[in-house]
C-alpha cells in the first residue's frame, strides 16, 4: 500500500493534505475505497479512502500501529560534502539505516561547497522524506545547512560517543561502539579523507578513530557502510 504523510488523525479519519493530497489525487489518482498507509505521529495507520476533494484525501482508519522502523538509537552522521548525486545517495540511505540527523560539514577536501546552503538542504530534506516513505519510518532525519569544519568539531560535544572513519586508524569500529551510548555521532570524510590536522583536531574533540578495513573507500561509501554497520551494533 502507498504511505502518505497525514496532517492530524481524529476520529478515526486520516486528514491528508498540501502536496502530499496533490500527489495521491492527482498523480496516484487514489479514489474512494483505495486503501493506504496515514503516517503521523510516529504511528502509521491502514486506512480506506472515503474522499479525495477539495485538495483533502479523507481517509477511514481501520488500523493503528506504531512505526517499526523508527530509531531507537541517536545517530548524527556528519559528512564532509560531496559531489551532490552522492550527497543525495547518502541522505536516501542515512534515512533507510536509521540516521536521527545528517549534517554536511566542509572540510579541506571538500570538493562541493555549495552555493546556495538552503537550497542544498532543502533538496537533501525532500529526498530524506521520500526514502521513509519507502523504509517505513514515522519521520525523516533532520537535515542541516552545511557546516564549517569548527562548527562540525564543536557539535561533537552534545554527543554521548563520537567514532570516525580514518584510513589511518587501527581501531575497530565494534569497539568503539560498545557501550550503552544512546546518542552517537559519525564522522565521515569525502574523496581524498582528512588532512592530519584534521584527524588530530577531530581526535581532541574526542572523537575515536575507526578503520573501516583495508581497502580505501569513497566518501559515499564509507558513510554508508558506517551508518549499517552502527545500526547492526547498536541494534538503532
């Protein structure tokens, strides 16, 4: 069945509107009796459509569970920018592996540094709310403006655990994650990794550096693989 994000749920009825009731009348073209899933709340909803005018899908609730596929764990994915299809890549996949927040940061390799830091956000948050759709999540991850590399350092206190992917690193990342940290954040650099500086400077902010094996992986795909194999540790 579609997920559609609902504007409230009372009285048993489902209320969907703005460009998500556009989306279901006129492009899905939902019509009275479709069935579909109301997400709101951190509850999803199987519902029975009763009318889809005046811009507003009304919708019966005949069943009510909480989302499965929400976090139980914070994880904050800090990513040094890249390339904006990789960019995206790793906002669809950070919201599927269970991310809370992704916040870009500009590092010294950064070979993206975005123009217009709102329309970068914007674009990564849309693609965020169209993967929990998919994924089964009540709500996407919160997606900042990029960072500057001190900013990115200075957000690493209101951390419980910080763990970074450093080619250099001999520490793994099953130990850095042990532990009963409800709130961890994840360092993640783009193609060409951090400068030492970097790394020392993330390390003082008390970040624990983490290898990722031993073969050189891209900056898309090191968030990735640290993102799944947090989920699988921490059981987020």
């Amino acid at each position: 069945m579609r997920r559609f994000f609902a504007e409230k749920v009372e009285d048993h009825l489902a209320y969907i509107t703005g460009e998500e009731a556009r989306h279901a009348a006129s492009v899905i073209r939902l019509c009275a009796g479709d069935r579909l899933i109301a997400i709101h709340g951190g509850m999803e909803y199987t519902c029975v459509v009763q009318d889809c005018g005046g811009g507003v899908v009304t919708a019966r609730v005949e069943e009510a569970s909480a989302c499965k596929g929400d976090p139980k764990k914070t994880v904050t994915l800090y990513v040094s920018y890249l390339k904006s299809d990789k960019m995206e890549l790793v906002a669809q996949k950070a919201t599927e592996l269970g991310a809370s927040a992704i916040c870009p940061f500009i590092s010294q390799n950064s070979v993206k540094r975005p123009k217009d830091a709102k329309k970068a956000r914007d674009r990564l948050a849309k693609i965020c709310e169209g993967a929990v759709k998919q994924c089964g999540r009540s709500s996407a991850p919160e997606v900042w403006e990029p960072l500057t590399f001190q900013e990115m350092l200075e957000g690493l206190q209101k951390h419980g655990k910080a763990v970074f992917a450093y080619e250099n690193a001999d520490g793994d990342l099953r130990s850095a994650l042990s532990g009963s940290a409800e709130n961890i954040a994840l360092i993640v650099g783009c193609e060409g990794g951090f400068t030492a500086d970097e790394a020392k400077r993330i390390v003082e902010a008390g970040a624990v550096p983490v290898s990722l094996g031993a073969r050189i992986l891209r900056g898309e795909t090191a968030a990735i693989a640290l993102l799944a194999v947090t989920a699988y540790e921490t059981g987020c």
